[in-house]
C-alpha cells in the first residue's frame, strides 16, 4: 500500500495464495485432456490474476465499501434531473424470480410469452402516459434514448427525400444532448436563453430553417420550468418540417398531468430510472425508451413485439428500421421493474406522484427564497434552481456549500448545471421527502450560510465528516492510476 | 406507499407557498389538456402485484437450456446479488460528490483491475451498455484513431453485435465490410486479401459466434498490425480461464459481453459491456473511467478521471454520448470475480469445456456430428438429420431449449444447430438431452 493511508484496502490486498471463496462441483464427465483438444499457442500462459478470498471475507469487503456511499436508502439524495425517488423493493424480489432471471433472450416466443406480454404493456401504458403512439424499449439509458431517438427522426427525413442536418439545441440543455447529435452525424447548433430561463423565441425562430431535423427541448427545461408556449413554438416547429424532440429526463412533473404528445412532441426518451423508480445502481443500469408518432413508427429498432391472433411475437420485419441498438431487446430487468411500478400506482396513483413532487419542489422553493437573494420568481415544476451568487459569505462558492451539505448527512444537489446560471444548485426533492426531511433540509442550508460568513475557511474546507476529504482530482488526471498494480 | 404528506401537511405547504390550491402551481400546463383520462389498469396492492408477477413468470417455465449465442446460463453465487443489491449500492447514483460515494467508486476501480487482469489489457473502463455497444465504440475509436474508415468484420462475429455495429457507424464516415468463414474461422489468407489503406481495425470474435477458437490469431493480430490497422478483439469473459486473452495475442482493443461474470439472464439485460484498451488509445476510450488518488489528509482515494473526454464536458466534440455505465452491473461482475478467485475461475473453465465436449460426444452418437473440426470451448455448432427448426419447435413443448437454429443468420447454414453447455449442466442432464434429440429427429 506504498505507506498510504487507507480507508478500505483493496480486495487484492487482502488476498492469500491458494484461498479460496466458492467450490465448484466435481466434474461428473470422463475427463480429457485440455492440451490435447486446444493447440498450447491458443491457451492461456497464466492464470488471471485474481484476488483469492474466502466468501465471510468478499461479503465484509463489499458491505464495508457500501458504507462509504450515500444512497437514497440512507440520505436524502436532492440531486435535481437524476429524480432520486424511492425505489419499491418488492421490485428486487420480482426480478429475481427464477422464471424471470433465467429467460434466455433469444427464446422462441413459444417460451416468452409471460416477459413478452410484460414488454407490450409497457410499450402500451408508456405510449399512454405520453401521449404518443409507439415505443420501442431498446435503449438501455437515456443517452442511448436519445441517440436512437435521434437517428428515427433522421431516418424519417430522409425517407421523405429530405437532408435536414441540423439539429438545434436550447444552451441549458444536458451535454448528452449534443454529444448524441453528433454520434448520429448532425451538426447541433444552440439557441439561447432568456434572462428567465426559457428558450429564446427570436432566436429559435431565426435558426429554424430547412436544414433544421429536430429541435430537442427538455419538458420541464432543465431550470425545472414549464413554457407555456409550448404548442406554439411546437407548430412553428411543424410549419418549417422539422420535429420536436423531447428530452424526458424531467417527466416526472408531468404523468397524468399533461401528455407530452398532446403539446405536439413528435419523439421523446423516458429514463425508466427516473420517472419511473428503478434503481440509478451507481450509474446504471438504466433504461431509455423512445415514443414516437405514427409517422416515425416504422424507422424504430427492431425487434418489435407485436400481439396477434392472442400469442406476443417479436418482429423483425420492419425495412425501414434504424437497425439495433442492443445486442438483444434492451435493459428487461429494468422493464421489469417498471412494469410492476406502474402496477401498484394505476394512473391516478402516477399523477398523485407528479403533484406531490411538484408541491414538494414549491415547496422547498418558498422556505429557501429568504436564503437566496437570486431566487427566481413564480412556481417551479419538480425541481428548483438557484444561484449561489450573493448568498454564501466571502469567497465562498456553490461546490463549497455542496460539500459541506455532505457533512449534515445529504447527498448534495447538482451544482453548476444548467451552466447558463452562475453557481447553479439544482435541488429536486421528488415525492418521497417528507415535510420533516424538507424543513429541516432548509435549516441545514441557513446553518451552511450562517457558517459561510462566520468561518468561511470550515464551509472552503469542507466536507470534514465523509470517509476521505476533498480529492486531488488534478493529480488523478495528470498521472492516471486506474488500476491495481501490486 | 411512498408519498409522506398527510392532507394536514399538504395545506401548510400549500399555505407557506402561498397559493390557494395545488394547480395554482401548474397555471402554465394549457388548461385543455390537464388531467387526460388515462386508460391505465388499476392500482394494485403488493401481495396482489407478487402474485400477478410470479404468474407471469411461470408461463414461460423452463427445465433445461442448451440455448447460448452471446447470453449464458451460469451459476451466479448468492453472496453475489445479496450484497450487490444493498440499498447503498443500488440506490446511489453516479459518484459526482466523491467523496459520499467511495464505495462505488473503489468497485469501480477494482472492476477495472480485474477486467485488466482478465485480458491482459493496460486500460479498462468503468463498463458500458452492453458486449455489443462496447464493440460498436470500439469501431468508432478505431476509425478515430487511425484516421481511416473500413472496419473487416468476419461472417463468425455475432449477427447481432454486427447489427448494433451498422447502426452505430451509419453516419460516422465508418463503414463494416464483412469477411467471409465458409470454414467456421477466418482463415489469415482470406484476410490478406480484404487488407488496403483505408483498414482501420479488423473485429474478431474469440470464440467466435460458432463456438470455435479463431485458431489463427496470432497471425490475424500480425497481418492487421502489418497493414497499419488494430486489432479489436471480442471475447467471452469465462472461456478467459482457459483461452489465450486478447492482451496475449496483441489486441489493440478487447471488448465482451461481460453477463457471464455473475449476471441473470433476464431475457437480454441489463448486461455489461466491457471495454479494455492499450495506454495508448486510454484518452480516446469513450465512457467513465475512475482513478486513484489522495484526500486532503493524504488517504488514498478514488475519483472519476479524465473527464475532459466525457461529454458534459465536451458536448458535441465527445468521444461518445455514453454518460453513464452499467455500474451495479458492473459491480455484480466484481463481487463475482473475487468470490470465484484466481483458481476458481481456471477451474469453471475447465468444467464448461469438459462438459461441453462430453456434450458434443453424445451428440455425435445420436447422428448430430459436428460441423467443424476446430478447438471450442463450451459451444459448437451440429448438422441436424432434420430441420433444426422443427427440433427446436418439438422439445421446446417439453420446456427444454434445444440450440438456435442458424438458418435464420446464415442462409447456407439452414440444418445447423448452436449449441452450448456450462458447468451448470450434469451427466444425467446431457444423457436426457442426447435421448430427446435423438428422439425428435425421428
């Protein structure tokens, strides 16, 4: 360990030669000999250098790391635009149904029929919640969500005879946005805001020509915002031949409320890790599905299901089809999970969601604005953003406040994102927070302010409690060490 | 159920808001189209929805599969999703406050040890979506780096991984040229030919989508190296216990479908794209990727590193729009490698190939020979006597899954059947098989 401190050494480090952690059955077959059946150049030279350890000790290993995360089970987690929610864990039961994990995916639907009619009705309610007539549930993230989502709307231009490629972009929206664009091979060009944090009109407008496929918007935008004049610029959109896309990463502020094919969004992603409770897991896995209207239906990934004469195929016919995604149909044992989550809520349990995150949200708005002098006027959808300018002491800035909310037992909110306000701090409550959690959230952050101007350098150096303190991100990234070298 | 607010509650928010009811706070939703009627199904208690579920999952009860082809059914330890499934790693997410997400963040940094380890490669990174995607971003890196635009894909890599490939490449510049295998392996003559300037990698699959070891390798890897290419190599992470790894042959890029490490089924995912490369392909390698380093009191710590290649960053200039990984995935697969360990993982191999080949013996005897004479590992593909569509169709109604049946791929290929078996698999198991066979091709 080179004389470092440690906080919870490595599994190779307490690895002892010839330990062992799992038997394996004694091989039941006549036994042959390896060499003879695979020429010696084609075989591994030494085994894998794996740590050797007994099960008591893999098990304390992992659960000790696991106490070095907050997690929503554990803090509250307010990180705006990932909507950490509460995810049921009858969900970890359900997918760990023998019958459930053990479906080989590619059995003859003769076989599938139970996790087939799970993926129709998904597609089903999804294209239901959203207002849209088709789903495909490939996408295994949002970002793939949108790459797919992306590449129909082009498919769709083209099939029309029509080279369109530009896709226009709002400045606050999420770097996936562009990165996706690209990835499809269109050029993203950006609208700006205004002061307010909608998109600019004028601006939108004069970009709008007939090079333009898409214009990508996120509903709610990503300063938790609604534009009312959606349907408007929705047309305006329409009337110039390109369509609107939507980025779902926000919908958790509209199930039941409004559809977002109602306000004339053409194709959208839903990132199932959000809206709809399955685990974020650290990063993933997630799911993306992508909504379509009818006329961008035949360009989504194949296989589609499809239920006909009472049995649930998968379909590969389709000619114009983007092609695949995924090796195989897509994050199931997410699906799964939201499957049964849309089953205990029924609709009005969906919308009850959406409102009390959105009376959550308010909420925390209306006690934090005595607290910021910056806060933005009028009701917020499920999220609210503010900036840090003029309301922490001297020199101290949003990324210090963040960490030392780590400190009092929260996880900290997103911070410098939407980029287009300065020292950003994006809270989202979701539904789950009670009004105790919130309020006493809201003290927490009057005790950080009060900190900031009374003893500055304890908030700079913050956080103090947290397993290890703040991080040489720049010697990280200068001399890269991205594995163990004993 | 998970909302807290008592209606007590709800009107002092509302009252502290200021509003006199909730849809003041939603006045910019245009009125019309507020509230749709939604044709949902009805809410449903747990015990109900437990219930409905375990009903579900019983129509597509199964006794036996001998069903691979890029997804296998291996035995996954319990202490492996047990542990996986805590809450602290389950319900966290992406580590940006490094500090409140060690755990995660150390995983990772194992994760990537170990998938070093496992290929022999410098770099690996943090996962991706899945085996195939991490191929497809390969070829991409590939065509970056080399400044060159035709990626050979030979007939044995995976139809469907060849199929993700196509969609990530359409608009790229990059185009897949496929190699013809009449013989199950691509033979180093036959990619000699389809060699030229414009090459930037040749993706092979080892074991190949026939089961076979590419036998040639070496020489695969030298003539592409020669020609100024890379060399991407795909691999199934299990046969790694017995099977050269891609770093040994001089792979420039090894990527896998990494499910067999630990991973359920799951009727396709979410699974584990593992992606590894040479130090010096490390600042285009798309996705996350965590590094070490130390705290402010000189603990040592990890972080996620490099991000300037990472899209939030570098939006439309990214080296791809992946943003997350397949963390949890990613950390099943670790607790995975550390409790099967060192010895551990030679032994599983060793079983899968015993029973596998023991497998193909019994085959033989009830005239399903093999179809090639090359080494595999725990899959091969069999000539049936009958339509392998039909043998499929009649043991499947007794919930036993023969193989998949090639001719849906490869046209030529229509009385061909892939089969494979891994350790989980017993003598008895097989002998029953060998009967049912037997019995349906009559």
């Amino acid at each position: 360990m080179n004389g470092e401190k440690v906080v919870e050494p490595l599994s190779f480090e307490k690895s002892a030669p010839g330990r062992k952690g799992l038997p394996w059955p004694v091989c039941d077959v006549p036994v042959i000999q390896v060499d003879k059946q695979i020429p010696a150049n084609l075989l591994r030279t030494e085994p894998a250098q794996l740590p050797e350890l007994s099960e008591p000790q893999v098990v304390r290993h992992f659960t000790r790391l696991s106490h070095l995360n907050y997690s929503i089970d554990t803090n509250f987690y307010p990180l705006g635009s990932c909507t950490m929610k509460h995810n049921p864990k009858v969900n970890d039961r359900i997918v760990q149904i023998p019958d459930f994990a053990g479906l080989h995916p590619l059995r003859p639907h003769e076989l599938s029929q139970g996790i087939l009619e799970i993926l129709y009705e998904v597609e089903r309610w999804l294209s239901e919640i959203c207002g849209m007539d088709a789903f495909t549930l490939q996408p295994s993230a949002g970002a793939q969500g949108e790459l797919t989502g992306i590449l129909v709307a082009r498919a769709y231009h083209e099939h029309r005879g029509e080279k369109r490629p530009v896709v226009l972009i709002p400045d606050s929206a999420h770097g996936t946005n562009p990165a996706s664009v690209a990835l499809a091979g269109l050029t993203a060009v950006t609208v700006k805001s205004t002061a307010d944090g909608q998109v600019d009109l004028d601006d939108l407008l004069q970009k709008l020509t007939k090079d333009v496929a898409l214009v990508m918007m996120t509903i709610p935008s990503t300063l938790g915002l609604f534009e009312p004049r959606i349907q408007d610029i929705a047309k305006k959109i329409h009337d110039a031949g390109a369509l609107l896309y939507m980025d779902g990463a926000n919908l958790n502020a509209l199930v039941g409320l409004v559809r977002p094919g109602d306000l004339g969004v053409d194709v959208l992603h839903v990132n199932l890790h959000k809206t709809f409770a399955t685990p974020h897991g650290g990063g993933g896995p997630g799911a993306g599905p992508v909504g379509v209207k009818k006329a961008l239906e035949p360009f989504l990934p194949v296989p589609r299901v499809a239920f006909e004469n009472g049995v649930y195929r998968r379909k590969f016919d389709r000619t114009n089809t983007i092609g695949r995604v995924h090796g195989f149909q897509g994050n199931v044992g997410v699906l799964i999970r939201a499957y049964a989550y849309m089953r205990l809520q029924g609709a009005e349990g969906l919308r009850d969601i959406s409102e009390n995150a959105i009376l959550a949200a308010n909420y925390l708005k209306a006690k934090l604005t005595p607290l910021f002098p910056k806060m933005p006027a009028g009701a917020c959808m499920h999220e609210v953003v503010v900036s840090g300018e003029g309301a922490f002491g001297p020199g101290v800035r949003t990324l210090d406040v963040a960490k030392r909310l780590l400190d009092y037992g929260y996880y900290a909110p997103t911070i410098y994102f939407p980029m287009i306000v300065p020292e950003a701090l994006m809270i989202e409550p979701t539904e789950n927070e009670s009004k105790e959690t919130l309020d006493h959230f809201v003290e927490t952050f009057r005790t950080i302010i009060a900190e900031s101007k009374a003893t500055p350098d304890l908030v700079k150096t913050a956080p103090h409690t947290t397993p290890v303190r703040r991080l040489d991100e720049v010697r990280a990234a200068r001399d890269p060490r991205l594995r163990y070298k004993p | 159920m998970f909302i807290p607010h008592t209606d007590e509650q709800k009107k002092d928010m509302l009252a502290t808001i200021g509003v006199a009811r909730f849809d003041d706070l939603i006045g910019a939703l245009p009125k019309n189209l507020v509230r749709p009627k939604l044709n949902l199904p009805g809410s449903m208690s747990e015990m109900e929805l437990v219930r409905h579920m375990e009903e579900l999952a019983s129509r597509d009860h199964l006794a036996q599969s001998y069903l691979g082809a890029g997804a296998y059914e291996h035995f996954v330890p319990t202490a492996v999703w047990s542990v996986a499934l805590r809450g602290e790693f389950a319900t966290a997410y992406t580590p940006y406050q490094a500090e409140a997400s060690q755990g995660t963040l150390q995983s990772i940094f194992e994760f990537q040890s170990l998938i070093c380890e496992l290929f022999k490669m410098d770099v690996a990174n943090a996962s991706m979506y899945d085996g195939a995607s991490a191929a497809a971003e390969a070829c991409l890196v590939a065509a970056k780096h080399t400044g060159r635009n035709e990626i050979l894909v030979p007939e044995t890599v995976h139809p469907q991984t060849l199929r993700v490939i196509q969609t990530y490449l359409a608009h790229s510049g990059a185009r897949v040229t496929s190699v013809p295998c009449p013989n199950g392996i691509l033979e180093p003559t036959v990619l000699q030919k389809h060699l030229g300037p414009d090459t930037a990698a040749l993706l092979i699959q080892n074991p190949n989508f026939f089961g076979c070891l590419e036998s040639h390798v070496q020489e695969l890897s030298d003539l592409i190296h020669k020609a100024g290419g890379l060399l991407i190599a795909s691999t199934y992470p299990v046969a790694l216990g017995l099977i050269a790894p891609p770093g040994e042959y001089g792979a420039d890029i090894a990527v896998a479908e990494g499910q067999s490490l630990g991973l359920p089924l799951a009727y396709g995912g979410p699974y584990l794209g593992l992606f590894a490369c040479k130090n010096e392909l490390l600042r285009k390698m798309p996705g996350r990727v965590v590094g070490q380093t130390l705290d402010a009191d000189g603990k040592r710590a990890f972080v996620l590193t490099l991000q300037a290649r990472e899209q939030h960053i570098r939006r439309e200039k990214a080296t791809s729009n992946i943003c997350t990984n397949q963390a949890l995935c990613a950390l099943a697969a670790t607790i995975y490698l550390s409790l099967v360990g060192k010895n551990g993982f030679k032994e599983l191999a060793t079983l899968n190939f015993q029973k596998a080949h023991y497998a193909a013996q019994v085959l033989a005897k009830g005239a399903f020979a093999p179809v090639f004479q090359h080494p595999f590992f725990n899959e091969f593909v069999v000539r049936c006597p009958t339509s392998p569509e039909k043998i499929v169709e009649r043991l499947a109604k007794k919930r036993v899954l023969a193989g998949l049946p090639l001719g849906a791929y490869y046209k030529d290929r229509a009385d061909q059947l892939l089969v494979c078996v891994t350790e989980i698999k017993t003598k008895a198991d097989m002998d029953q098989f060998g009967d049912l066979l037997a019995e349906a091709a009559r």
